[in-house]
C-alpha cells in the first residue's frame, strides 16, 4: 500500500482536523468518502461504521476516531 486510506466525509469537521494534521506533516493519504457508496462499502467490509469516521486503514490496521487516526499519523510524521 503506498498511502494509507482515511475514510471520512467532506464536511465532517473532526475528519478535517485529522487531514490537515496529515498535510501539515507531509503525510499523503488516500482519501475516500463515504458519501459515495464504493468507499461507503469498503469501509463496512473492513468492518468500520461510517457513523463514527474518521478512519484510517494502512493495509493491515483500520483505525477508528480522531484519537486513534492521529495517534497513528503521529507514527508516520
């Protein structure tokens, strides 16, 4: 996986907190939101709840909340 994948929803504010943590450190995601049903999808197959985003999955791990997605950001700043 070159980028990890931050599901999230546009006007979602905490989501926003969490993507410009992530461009303030240089930290490329792969964006998709669950708005649209394909990242919708996904995200409930890797067995996420789009009621609780943001998430970020690295290909191993999805992380739920703001919490959990900064403190692995953190990881990767």
């Amino acid at each position: 996986m070159d980028k990890p994948i931050m599901y999230y929803w546009a006007p979602c504010t905490t989501c926003a907190i969490a993507t410009k943590y992530a461009d303030e450190h240089g930290i490329e995601l792969d964006l998709r939101d669950v708005e649209y049903e394909g990242p919708y999808n996904e995200l409930l197959a890797l067995g996420g709840d789009a009621n609780k985003i943001p998430y970020l999955y690295d290909g191993e791990q999805l992380f739920e909340g703001l919490d959990a997605v900064k403190a692995h950001l953190e990881t990767l700043a």
